[in-house]
C-alpha cells in the first residue's frame, strides 16, 4: 500500500488524474478520496476540489458505505440517484436529514430545493429542515414542545458554532438557546483578516436580541409560526417590535416597505379562505384631539364629526393629512382656507407641546397614553420627535392591544380564524369563507373597544375590507 497524501491539493490531483484517465480508483486511492470527501469543508473555499473527489469515487459508488454512497450523490447533484438510494437503504434517509444540517451552504441550498415540506414524513425531519434554513420563527415554535427540546438544543449549539453561518444567524440561535435555559456557547465571528482571506475565528459575545413585550408575545409566536403566504410560497418573516416606535416590524422579506396595492397583490390567504382586513380611520390626529381635550386645551364641541383631515384642506384630503403630521411633528405648514375649528387646533397644539416638551424634560423620557417609556430624541428637531414619539407611540400602543385581543379572542373562543399580519393600523384575519361577516363583525366590536378605551372623546373609526 501506498501512503496517503498529506495535502488536500494533491489528492484533488489524484482525483482528477483518475477522471481524465476514467479509471477506477484502487483501495488505496478509494481510501484517500473517503477521507477527503468526509473531512471538514474549510469555511474560506467549502467546494474547493470536493466534486472532483466525487466524480473521481463515481465508477465505485455502488460499492461505498450508505453514508458515502448518499454524500456522493448529493455533492454530483444527483437527487434521482439520492431517490433511488432511500428507497433501497431504510438507513439512507437518517442521513439524508444530517447531511442536510451539517454541510457547506451551497450544498445544504440545493438539498432544500428538494426536501420541502411536504417531502418531510415526520415532526423530527420537519424541525430538522426548520433548522438547515434557517427558520428561528418556527424553531421557536418547536421549543414548546417538551419532547423535542433535546433535539433542537443539539441543532442550535451546532447553528451557535458553526463558521458557515452569518453572526446573525449564530446571534440567533444563542439566543434562543438562552430562551430554553440553556448556555449559549461563545458565538465565533470572523475577524476581518479572515474576511480578506486571512486569520482564524475569534470568541466573541452573542447578539442581544430584545424580548418580545409580554402582553404582544402570543400574537408574536402565533404570527411567527403561522408565516405568510408570498406569492404563493409560504414564508417566516423576521417579525419584531420597534423598542421606541412599539410598531411591529417585518423584515426577510420586508413587508412593511411594500407599497399597500403590493402587500394586496403578494401576500394571499391560504385556499379555501379569505382575509377579513381591518384597520383604524385618523388614528394619529384624534389621539392627538382627545390629549388636547384631556389636557383642557380644547373643548369637547371643537371636535370634529367628519373627516379631521379635511378641517385643513377641504379640496385635497391626502394634502391635509401631510399637514397634519407636519404639525404634529413640529413644522409649521402653509394652511389655505382652513375650518375655523382648524385654527382652535393649530393654537391648542402649539401651547400643548410647550407644555408637554418642558414635562419630558423634567421626567428624562418620553411615556405614551398607555404609560410606555421611550428614551428623549436627539437633537435637531427634539420638540418635534417628542411630539411625534408621544402620537405615533400611543397609536402603536392602541393598535398591539386591539391586535393582542383579537388574537386572545379568536384563539380561546375556538374559532377557525387566525390573525396572519400585522402592520402600521391593519390587522389581517385568514377566514373560512362564509364566516367573513360574524368574524369581521367580532374584530371590529374589539378595535371599537379598545379605541374607545384609549380615546373616549371620540374615537377613531374602524373600516373593513374583505379580499379573497
């Protein structure tokens, strides 16, 4: 017997000397191809020589163990071959699921292509493929269940560690180690020599990632679990909530920066449902009516009945909502024409946020209808951020307690209805079809609610729409 090669390079040589002569290699070259196609991909060059040690091990595949058999085939691509092998092998599937957690990205990205969900048997090979994507919205959801907590410590300490994913993602799975009690080994990073091309991993202290508000966190894990429907595809976004704004937000893929006629077209109900969407009327400037009312700066006659934006732009009603929030945030817009009881508004406004501005300062922060604190803006413009973080923050308040009751009814009352998205002043209800009414017609009765609670001089309107 000859001696193995110390290099990977020379062996890749071997392997594709073997190729151009399409020869079969012997036991002692089989041997060295085994332990090159087995060994740790590098995290600068994963692929770097790795199918010319498959084609080379091609001619005596059938003759390999089940576990080089399988990682010979899925190195070549080959998905009718890996078919074929589970059908044949009862041990081949097991592995199929390990190599698909603990290969190199490009390899596991194909491997996913074909594994989908409905090509999982089972909740083992569901969280396993859950985990190779990585899906944290839904592994949170598998770590509610006690039996396959084991399994998902052992996937996210190899995710924590492992040099192919991103700092996010290894952020991510520490931290959801520390959610189920566990201690997140040290997250490695890559030191910018290592970025050029240069240097090794370095220790480095896990992401931080805010908990979820605790009255928002079941509405948050069912929206997380649940995903949506994007054009067609089932997805988990990244959902959070803004530690300032309260807003929950949406990134991967990032919903919220979708115009509202894009978020109508992409995001669709599951078959044989519908979306019951509702959403709050002039939220912003009637928060911003019933503080001042509240506050003695107003009187409850100088509210408006009809349409708030309209008190300053009778003929353009998109223009007098800009307005509107240009005076809420502390600018002094050209106002043409306006309602009477506009300029009452505009005088009580201005002598409120003086008032208001100096109380923030004296208290260190800035706390929203519901009591909610917020750190103090930073210059310029921090009368304005003020005045925007009090409105805009008790709006988000008003809307994550309606949206947390909506949720909290419609799960314990048994209903077949879901709350699917969230975002800005709408809530979105996947529905049966034919329980539109009776479930639109509940939701709305607790915004109403809700609204009325926050706003008890008037409160703003609820409006429905159904799109199947």
């Amino acid at each position: 017997m000859t001696s193995l090669p110390q290099s990977r390079s020379q062996t890749v040589e071997r392997a594709r000397k073997l190729i151009e002569e399409a020869a079969r290699p012997s036991p002692e070259e089989r041997a060295e191809l085994l332990a090159a196609l087995h060994e740790p991909q590098p995290a600068q060059a994963p692929e770097t020589g790795r199918l010319d040690v498959a084609l080379a091990l091609r001619p005596v595949r059938d003759e390999l163990p089940v576990e080089s058999r399988l990682l010979v085939c899925l190195v070549l691509h080959d998905w009718d071959a890996v078919v074929q092998l589970l059908l044949q092998d009862g041990e081949a599937r097991p592995l199929l699921f390990h190599y698909l957690c603990h290969e190199t990205p490009a390899l596991r990205r194909w491997m996913l292509r074909h594994i989908t969900p409905e090509f999982c048997r089972n909740d083992v090979e569901r969280l396993l493929r859950d985990a190779a994507i990585p899906n944290f919205p839904a592994l949170r959801s598998w770590a509610a269940v006690e039996e396959f907590r084991p399994l998902l410590t052992s996937v996210l300490t190899e995710l924590a560690t492992s040099p192919f994913w991103s700092l996010f993602h290894r952020g991510q799975a520490a931290a959801l180690l520390r959610e189920l009690g566990v201690k997140a080994p040290p997250i490695l990073r890559r030191s910018r020599r290592l970025e050029s091309g240069h240097g090794a991993l370095i220790g480095s202290t896990a992401l931080q990632e805010e908990p979820d508000p605790p009255e928002l966190a079941p509405l948050l894990h069912a929206l997380r679990a649940r995903g949506l429907r994007v054009d067609g595809i089932l997805v988990h976004p990244n959902i959070r909530v803004g530690s300032v704004t309260g807003r929950i937000t949406y990134s991967q893929p990032p919903v919220q920066t979708w115009s509202a006629e894009e978020r109508l077209r992409r995001i669709q109900p599951a078959p044989g449902a519908t979306f019951v969407i509702l959403d709050y009327s002039q939220i912003e400037p009637l928060i911003l009516l019933n503080i001042l009312v509240h506050r003695l700066w107003l009187a409850i006659p100088d509210l408006p009945q009809d349409d708030v934006y309209l008190w300053f732009c009778p003929e353009d009603r998109q223009l007098g909502k800009r307005i509107v929030n240009a005076l809420i945030n502390g600018g002094s817009p050209a106002v043409v024409d306006p309602h009477p009881k506009a300029l009452r508004f505009i005088r009580a406004l201005s002598q409120f946020r003086a008032e208001w501005v100096a109380e923030c300062r004296q208290l260190g922060k800035v706390r929203t209808l519901s009591g909610r604190e917020t750190p103090l803006p930073e210059p310029p413009n921090q009368e304005g951020k003020m005045m925007n973080r009090l409105i805009q923050g008790s709006a988000a308040d008003l809307f994550n307690t309606a949206a947390a009751e909506v949720h909290r009814a419609l799960t314990q009352e048994g209903w077949e209805a879901a709350v699917t998205f969230v975002l800005f002043d709408e809530i979105w209800i996947e529905a049966p079809l034919g329980q539109e009414r009776r479930i639109g017609s509940l939701a709305r009765r607790i915004l109403r609610r809700t609204a009325e609670s926050f706003c008890p001089y008037r409160a703003p309107d609820v409006r429905i729409t159904v799109r199947r």
